[in-house]
C-alpha cells in the first residue's frame, strides 16, 4: 500500500552492497539545522518585543541544544570507521532526528503559547516551513521524517487546544495529510529512480562481460589467424607482423635483431620416400626442436612457408645469431623419425643467418638471410651462414 512507504526507514537502505550512503551524508548534514534554528529564531523576536524574555531564552537554550547534537551528529559521521553499516548510522539518525523534532516542537509551542494572533501566525508559519523542508527530503528517510513531523503537529496543537483554538486540529490533520501524500509521490520517484540506477548497472556489468568474452574471442581468433594449424608455429602472416614490429624496436631502441631462415634438406624425397604423413611429423618435429630453443629468449618463430621456417631473435641473443644457429642445426641433426617401413630416417636443415643494419627494412633483411640460405644450400646443406663469403660457413656436416 502507499501509505506503508511512509514506514520505510530509507530508500534503498537494504541493500548492503550499495548503500545509500550519500543520502545518509545529506542527512547528517548540520546547515538546514542551522537554518531552522535561525528561522524560529527570527520568529521569537515578536515575543520578546512582547517582553517575554524568559521564553524566548529558553527556546534560544533548546536550539542551542539542537544545533550542538546535530554538529556531533554530523562531526562523528563524517568520521566513521569504514567498516560501520549504513543501517547503524540510520539508527542514529533517527534517534536525533527525533529528538530535533522534539526541541522544535517545544520551541515553537513555547512560542505560540500565550501570543499574540500576529505571533502566533509567524510561528505556525515558521513550522510550516519546516515541516515542508522536511518533507523534500522525505524520501531519503520517510520514518524518521513522520515522527518528527506528528512530534511538530502534536506540539503545537497540544497548546492551540488547550488555549480553545481547535480549529487547528483538522487544519492540521489536513496539512499533515497533503505532506503525506506529497512524500509518497516523492518516495515512489526514488524508489524508480533506485530500479533504474539498478537496471543500468546490471546492464553495464553485462556489457563489460560481453565486451570482455568478445575481446577474448577476438584474441583467439587472432592468435588463431596468425598459428600454422600444423606446427603450432606463427605463421607467416603472423611472422610478417611480428618482423615489422620489431624492426620498429630495432630502430626506436637500438635493440639487435636478427633473422634466421631454415630450410630442410632434401625435404621433397624425403616425402617422396617415406609419405606424406611422414612428411608432417618432420615439419611438426622440426618445429618442435625450434619451439623448444626459442624458450625464455625475447623473438619469434614462424613456419615461413613449406618446409621452410624463421626464427626473429633480439636482444642480447642478436648478437651472435649464429651459435644460436648452430645449436639448433645439432639440435635437428641429432634427430632420428620412426618411418613407416620400421626404420628409421633422419633430418638435417640449412640456415641462413642476416643481422639488422641501420638502412635495412622487411625486403632487404629478408633478402639478405635468403641469400645465406642459399649459399648454405649451395656449398652441400646442413649448414650454418652468417656471412656472404664462404669460408665463414659454419657447421659444415
């Protein structure tokens, strides 16, 4: 029912992982306190040009007294401990916030009491007011905000009936009424507001999660764009990318780079001997020969195309590519395949070394280790070169 919003302690206070703490932080505050006291203040200097001194310094003593609890109010609030729940501090709230109603209960009706019509239409003015501020808030805390209103209403009256004037009973009860209502539409507005705040966080965090599976996704879909489905190994449009990536590095940072070009020996009767299939486990072989000696070392691997494969080394591994080179020539050479007759069959591979210079770029440094590659091939494979003479070939078999 509508009017059960009324009983609510506050908007939204039961949910422990969102509360409203900014609310709670409004309420607190001390200034409309201040306000209000000054208000009723102003409204005291009609009785005491009246001469009633001694009720106006006990309506000054009480908002004293008001205004100090609600800045102790505010001053501890402001510095709780981080793990206090925001339903303990409604608790407090509500128990000063009747007790403000109760100092300004009595200070108006000390006011009103024994007036003059003039004063008391100020003071019931005055109360008006702050029964309206009240209800503009109500929403943050309709419970405590109706006790201090029937605690107002319930003052005032209780001295306009007891000096005969009991038409301010159904002026009042009609007044009360339409802040009722007045809070109610309010209530059901942040109530709303609160379901759509937590639709749009539930829609948000769903999104982030769709965002989050979709860049995954992507990443697969990358990884999987750039690995040769064979050897597990980039492939070579991922060894393009990866290339122009680090000569980028190469001419930014000045970190040695390196290319090796690897190609197996006799690789077409090889097939032609022992099978296609067979054919694959040495690319899957070789690749993982390669695999292996690319472990904690800053480059890449890629099946270049065939039975050929490259290896991008930099860093301090680019500076002599060619024992890196070396060590994985034995490392292939050392190798002996299962074949389908029961035998046995070996593999051997050339490499063709090329280490950055300042005016190279994609074409020339792979240019420059596709001519090493050649001329391991040409003086009899198995080999290492790193240089564009021969006497520097290394590895010879």
């Amino acid at each position: 029912m509508p009017v059960q919003k009324l009983t609510l302690p506050m908007v939204g206070i039961d949910n422990e992982a969102d509360p409203p703490s900014e609310h709670l932080s409004t309420l607190f505050h001390i200034f409309p306190h201040i306000v209000a006291a000054i208000a009723i203040l102003s409204a005291a200097i009609l009785p005491y040009m009246e001469g009633r001194t001694l009720e106006v310094s006990i309506v000054a003593a009480i908002l004293s007294l008001q205004v100090a609890m609600r800045g102790i109010a505010d001053f501890r609030f402001r510095r709780r401990r981080s793990s206090d729940t925001a339903q303990k501090w409604l608790k407090r709230f509500t128990l000063v916030s009747v007790l403000s109603g109760v100092a300004w209960g009595a200070s108006l009706a000390i006011l009103y009491s024994g007036g003059t019509p003039d004063t008391q239409v100020v003071i019931l003015a005055i109360g008006c007011g702050i029964l309206q501020s009240s209800a503009a808030r109500a929403y943050m805390a309709p419970r405590s905000t109706m006790l201090v209103m029937l605690v107002m209403i319930a003052s005032v009256n209780l001295v306009a009936v007891r000096e005969g004037n009991w038409i301010m009973v159904p002026i009042c009860l009609a007044y009360v009424g339409f802040l009722a209502s007045y809070m109610i539409r309010l209530i059901a507005m942040d109530e709303r507001r609160l379901e759509a705040e937590r639709k749009t966080r539930t829609l948000v965090a769903a999104l982030a999660e769709s965002n989050e599976k979709l860049t995954d996704a992507n990443e697969q879909l990358r990884r999987h764009a750039e690995t040769d489905a064979l050897t597990g190994l980039g492939n070579r449009r991922g060894f393009d990318a990866q290339l122009s990536h680090r000569l980028g590095r190469y001419r930014n940072d000045r970190e040695p780079l390196a290319l090796l070009l690897i190609d197996i020996d006799h690789f077409k009767l090889f097939n032609d001997t022992h099978g296609h299939q067979a054919g694959d486990a040495a690319l899957q072989v070789v690749a993982e020969v390669i695999a292996a000696s690319m472990r904690d070392i800053d480059g890449t691997a890629a099946r270049y195309g065939g039975e050929e494969f490259a290896v991008v080394l930099q860093g301090n591994r680019a500076l002599q590519p060619a024992v890196f080179a070396e060590d994985l020539r034995k490392g292939v050479a050392s190798l002996f395949l299962p074949t389908a007759d029961g035998g046995s069959a070996d593999l051997t591979v050339s490499i063709g070394v090329a280490t950055a210079g300042p005016e190279d770029d994609e074409r020339s440094l792979i240019a420059l280790a596709d001519r090493r590659l050649y001329d391991a091939k040409a003086c009899g494979r198995n080999r290492v070169c790193d240089t564009d003479h021969e006497e520097r070939l290394v590895g010879s078999a």
